[in-house]
C-alpha cells in the first residue's frame, strides 16, 4: 500500500472539537469571513493522493453528495446570520433567481472535484472569493458582518451530513480526500486553520461536525416555527421551488419532511398534511437512499444509474436555463404534470444539446 504523507491540514490542527465550538461561537461571529488567503496552485505540499481520492469518491457518490449539499444548504435556511445576509443580497430573492444561484453552486462544486490538480479547483475558488468579498461589502453596508462563524457553517453544508449520516443519504464510509478537498476550499475562502471544518483529518472533521450539529444546526431547525423568523421561513421556500425546477422529482413537502426527520430533534409532524404524490415521493427517497444503494451488487447498479441520470440533469438545466425557468413560470401546473412533461422533454433536451456540442465541435 501506497504510504501517504501527512498533508497540508492533517498535521496543524491540535485543539479539541470542544475547544474549536466554544471558539467558533465566542469569537466566530466577530472574525470577518477572510481572515487568510491562500494560492493552492502555488502551494507545493497538496496531497495529491488525497485529492484524488476524495475526486474519486465524490464521482462515485454524484446523487447523494447532490442530496448532502442540498440538505445542507435547507439547513443553512434556518441560521439567522447566513439567511440574513443571502436575503440581502437579494441572490435567492425568489425562486427563479434561487434556481440560478445553486444550479451556479452545483457548477463550481463539482469544478472543486475536478483533477489532476488544483488548477480548475482555484479557477473556481477566484470567482467565489471575489463574489465573497462582493456579499460581504453588501451585508457590511447594511450593519451585517459575513463572519467566520458563517462560513464554517457552510462549509458544514457541503460536508457535514455526509460525515455524520452517511447510511441516510446513500453513501459508503465518507472518504478522507473529500474532507482535504473541503479543507483546502475553507482555506483558499478564508478560513482560519483553528476554525476550518475539515482541518485535522476525517476524525476531526466528523466529531466537529457533530458538535456543530448539535449546538447549532439543530437546534436552529427545531426552533424554526419558535422563532418566526420570516426571512428563514423566506429563504428555505425559494430554495426548494429552485431546487424542484433544477428537478422536478425534489418534490418540496416530501424533501422537507425527509430534512426533518434526519436533521431535527424529533419526529417531524405528521404527512396527512401532505398529498400522494409528496408521500409517495417521501418513500421513494428514503427507501432507495437508505435501502437500495446499500444492497451488495443491485445497490451498484442502481447507484452508476442514478449517478449518470444526475448528470445529465444538470447538463440539461445548464444549457436550457432559460427555457427551464420559462416552464416552471409558464402555468400552475401539478406536480405530476411537470414531472411528466419533463420526462418527456428529456429525449429532445439531449439531442438540443448534442447538436450545440457538434457545431460548437465544427466551428472550432
């Protein structure tokens, strides 16, 4: 077996996850968001076994790393500080422009699992930091600090469920590269080494991230209806809208019932209040999530599919951003309806944006 040097963020990180919390909440709240700089293609200790490892495992798992960061992202939602200052920046006012935000998201995460190398990985990270500093001059202007505590947290919306309930969301043992990867994210955004998320390898990362849970994420969710703060409420409503028209199998009602149960500090409320559809859908998640991709040789096949169908999800909405938006603003449609107009669209969307691939292939 290949011997592995200890890498850039395994090594410097000697306070306890009790010790990072407690700092994070005294004094993360205080520290603006970019406290370090850092220029990975300049830095020659990256690990890049590690990266590959974590690119690897990251392509092997599309669809439910797609449903961690979606489910870390909702959670994000209920974090006054963050929700505040994404409201303010009026990115993920509605959900049109939400759909435009995380399907942009979408895109630069996967450019952060892409190799050999760091170089598409900071080409990503230039444009990210730059509209950093752009949110955080806003909030600034509006009496807001973009803080380190906010970013931590979302570093944990990338991460932290996949460390913590890797079985709910159809994942294998989480993968140490994936945790260096998020580590040189936070690093490269600003994240000082004591708070960064990912700093001190898989263990340090997972018991951090269970702390942060407990202290912080759940109890924000479970206090949600308590606090009544309209602008979580706001933000968490756009995200799913944007993220059914990214697709129409995220069906709201049931993803949101799914999210509390994983997340919050109870059983959620009952799903009479939801309708077949959205129940039918519930049930179709969480059993192929936390049954069908766990099965020795089926779960496989099932995962290669789901994986490749993912994909080409998001290549659709990529290059029919427009028209996607267009659909979904068009009429009021059920539910069912757009799932089934979207299935059918499927076939013809491909063969669009085969066509745009062969002349742009010609032309050049």
């Amino acid at each position: 077996m290949q011997k592995m040097k200890p890498p850039v963020g395994q090594m410097t990180c000697t306070s306890s996850s009790k010790d990072r919390l407690e700092m994070l909440l005294s004094r993360g709240r205080s520290l603006p968001h970019n406290l370090t700089t850092s220029d990975l293609s300049q830095d020659d200790k990256i690990d890049q076994f590690l990266m590959q490892e974590g690119i690897s495992y990251f392509h092997a798992n599309f669809l439910s790393m797609f449903v961690c960061m979606l489910t870390g992202l909702l959670s994000l939602m209920y974090v006054k500080s963050v929700s505040v200052i994404l409201h303010i920046t009026g990115k993920s006012s509605s959900p049109s422009l939400a759909f435009r935000r995380y399907l942009n998201t979408l895109r630069h995460t996967t450019m952060w699992y892409t190799g050999p190398g760091v170089d598409t990985m900071t080409k990503s990270l230039m444009e990210v930091r730059a509209k950093h500093r752009g949110a955080a001059k806003i909030a600034m202007s509006k009496g807001h600090l973009m803080s380190q505590y906010d970013m931590v947290l979302t570093q944990w919306a990338f991460i932290g469920p996949a460390l913590i309930f890797p079985s709910s969301l159809g994942l294998p043992p989480p993968s140490p590269g994936m945790v260096y990867i998020m580590y040189l994210v936070g690093r490269y955004l600003g994240v000082s080494e004591s708070l960064n998320l990912c700093s001190g390898g898989i263990a340090n990362a997972t018991d951090y991230s269970q702390m942060i849970h407990n202290h912080i994420i759940q109890p924000a969710i479970t206090n949600m209806d308590n606090d009544k703060n309209k602008v979580s409420l706001e933000m968490a409503g756009h995200l799913m809208k944007g993220m059914n028209m990214i697709n129409p199998f995220i069906d709201p009602s049931a993803f949101h019932f799914w999210f509390l149960r994983l997340l919050s500090d109870g059983t959620p409320s009952s799903t009479k209040t939801m309708n077949i559809q959205s129940i039918l859908l519930l049930k179709v998640q969480s059993f192929i999530l936390g049954t069908v991709l766990h099965l020795p040789v089926v779960g496989n096949v099932m995962r290669h599919m789901a994986n490749m169908l993912m994909r080409l999800n998001i290549l659709l909405v990529s290059d029919w951003e427009e028209l996607t938006i267009w659909f979904h603003q068009l009429a009021d449609w059920p539910a069912w309806q757009k799932i089934v107009l979207v299935v059918l669209g499927i076939p013809v969307l491909s063969l669009g944006s085969g066509v745009r691939r062969l002349k742009t292939f010609c032309i050049n």
